[in-house]
C-alpha cells in the first residue's frame, strides 16, 4: 500500500458517486472514535481535507445525536 501525499489524487478517486451509499469514518489502531472526545486529533490535513471533499460530494450527511448534542447543535439542515 502506498501513501497518498495530494488531495487532488484522492478528489479523483472519489468524485464519481458510488452505486448504492458512501460512508466515511476514523478510527484508532485500538478501535475508538474518538481521543478525549473528538475525532480530530485522529487525523491528519489530507484525512481533514478527504472529509470536506466527501461532504462536497454528498447528497446528504448523517451526523448522530451524540455529536450534535455535545456540540450544542439543535438545528436539522445547515
């Protein structure tokens, strides 16, 4: 496996919509979701700039109670 070091590589990898849904998570090599109870510090810039392009790319974005919860969001479409 080689190591992507370019947004725009992984753009075209990504910017034709699948057949059926696209979902997008992190995770350590331990299994959690989170370190101190946010994802970001489990990623890098390019993982940060993949997850603006595939919210770019979607039709939708599911984000779950818990997360809007935590940060104080009450509204259902931004």
């Amino acid at each position: 496996m080689s190591e992507v070091d370019d947004i725009a590589e992984l753009r075209r990898f990504y910017c034709d919509p699948p057949d059926g849904v696209r979902a997008n998570m992190i995770f350590s090599l331990d299994g959690a979701a989170s370190l101190h109870g946010r994802a970001g510090p489990l990623s890098g810039p390019l993982d940060q700039q993949l997850f603006l392009a595939l919210r770019g790319y979607a039709d939708v974005v599911l984000v779950g109670a818990g997360t809007c919860a935590l940060r104080g969001r009450t509204d259902a479409a931004r």
